[in-house]
C-alpha cells in the first residue's frame, strides 16, 4: 500500500509537472511569438523609414540637380553674351575707346583667364595704350599691368595648392656684363613621385617690354644607374604669360611654368611652377597615352586598397 502511495505521489508529480511544462511552453511559444512579432514590425517599420528617407533624398538630389542644371544652363548663356560683346569691341574697326577696351579685356581677364589665352589681348591693347598720347596713358597702363598681375596671382595660387614651387632672382647689372647668359641656381622638385632637376639659363632681357629669354632644362631621373631624360625648351617670359595657359607640358600629364613677378631696374623676381597637368587651362587636352597612364595608375592604386581591404 506505501508503494501504492508513493507511486501516486510520484505519479501526481509527473502529472503536475507534465502540465507545468505544457503551460511554459505554452508560455514560451506565446511570447517568443510577441516578441518576433514585434521585432517584424519593428523592422518593416524602419525599412519603409529608410525607404522613404531614400526616395526623400532622390528628390531632394534630382531637384538639386536640376537646378545646379538650369543655373550652369544660364550662366553660360550669360557668359557666352558677355564674350561676344566683348570681344566684339577689339574685332570692329574703330569700336570703342581705350578705356572701353581696357575694361573689356579687364571682364574677359576675370571671367575666362582660366580657359582663354589672352596674352595677344593684351600686346596688342598695350601697343595702342603706349602709341597714345594724353594724361590717361599711364592710368591705362597700370590698369593692364594690375590686371595681368592680379590674373597671374590667382592662378598661382592655385597652382602652389597642388603642385610645388621654387623662387629664382635675376641680377640684371651681372645680365649685361654677361651677354652670353647666366646660369640660376638649379632646383629640384617632385610631384606624384616623380623627381625632376630643373635648370635655367638667362640668355637675354628685354628692357622696353619688361621680358626674358630663358632656356629651360628639365632633368628626370629614369633608373637607378644614373640615366637621365632631359627636356628643353626656349622662351620669353613677360607680365602677360599666365602660368595656367604659358606652361610647358613633360611626361606624366605634368606642366612647369615660368611666372615673372617683379622686374625692377637692377632685377627680376621669378617663379618656377610645377603642377598636374589637370591645372592647365582648359584648352589644354592630355594626350591619349597621358590618359591611358592615368587610367592604368588609378586602377592599381584601386587594386592594392583592395588587397589591403
């Protein structure tokens, strides 16, 4: 009978926990399912959030687009007018006056210096400007010489941000003791891992026009054996070669240029500017072989960030 007893006992146990277990799962299954519930709504919730954020910010992107669109529609309109009255002034015989036609190369100089070479503008406006007579003749020639100036100051700027620079002086007195030339110290620049030697030699100086000769010699290491490539070019260099425009292309989809600063009695301040080809004005178009090393370039660099991704 105590078997019995105890079999029941345990029996009841079973039984009670049997249902218990039935009841936590119940429990469990309940909940678990709540809470999936909730994190699915939770979820698509925030998917449609984020889809609607996304195709806010399509519409805000396409509008954005379009206007940017409209406003670069407009204003090459604008400056494609302003161009053609301008420069109708210097081709009409007899159009216009001095002062007139130096405030139109002064609004040609600021608006498209970077995309047009204006150096024959302004030779040919200083020409008339020196052949006049009148109080006005000197307001005139230092308008053109600010205006140059200040052109070449703003592409310099620019310039000096992507690539490098070196200062040179030039003793004018030693010049003209020396009419065979003079040699500048040397100076070495690198630009995208390339190392280039440039050299100059003075040769001659215009004093009317404010001008020098120079020849220019640029050395680029090839190898580790001392093979050298050298490019050379002669020139002249006055107040109205703008760097951007009056540049000298080398390999690698790269240009230096010659800036002259000052030129006083005694002296000439200069600059040598080495910079991306990319600079240049927007006349400039890299050659094929120049586009095909960039492409080449960026693809292995994109290459090892992957690798190292």
């Amino acid at each position: 009978m105590e078997q019995e007893k105890k079999r029941d006992g345990w029996d009841k146990l079973a039984v009670l926990l049997q249902s218990g277990g039935g009841l936590m799962t119940a429990v469990t299954v309940t909940i678990l399912g709540f809470i999936g519930s909730n994190y699915l709504k939770d979820r698509e919730s925030a998917e449609s959030a984020l889809r609607e954020r996304m195709q806010a910010n399509e519409a805000n992107i396409r509008i954005y687009t379009e206007l940017m669109s409209r406003r670069e529609e407009a204003e090459s309109a604008l400056r494609k007018d302003m161009f053609v009255s301008m420069i109708q002034t210097f081709l009409k015989p007899g159009s216009g006056s001095l002062d007139e036609k130096v405030l139109n190369l002064e609004l040609l100089s600021y608006n498209f210096h970077e995309s047009l070479n204006l150096k024959p503008l302004f030779i040919y406006l200083d020409k008339q400007v020196q052949a006049a007579q009148g109080p006005s003749k000197k307001e005139l020639t230092d308008r053109l010489h600010r205006v140059a100036t200040e052109i070449t100051r703003k592409q310099m700027l620019v310039l000096e941000g992507a690539g490098s620079k070196f200062d040179r002086f030039v003793d004018l007195d030693f010049l003209r003791s020396n009419p065979g030339g003079i040699s500048l110290d040397e100076g070495t620049l690198t630009l995208d891992g390339i190392t280039r030697n440039f050299a100059l030699i003075v040769q001659e100086a215009d004093l009317a026009k404010k001008e020098l000769k120079f020849r220019l010699e640029v050395r680029t290491p090839k190898d580790t054996l001392g093979n050298v490539e050298t490019n050379s070019a002669e020139f002249w260099v006055g107040f109205f070669d703008f760097p951007m425009i009056d540049n000298t292309r080398l390999d690698h989809d790269q240009r230096c240029s010659l800036v002259l600063n000052a030129f006083e009695d005694n002296s000439v301040d200069i600059t040598v500017a080495f910079f991306p080809g990319s600079y240049a004005s927007l006349k400039e178009k890299p050659y094929y072989q120049e586009v095909v090393q960039n492409l080449m370039k960026t693809n292995a660099a994109f290459n090892v960030d992957k690798r190292g991704k």
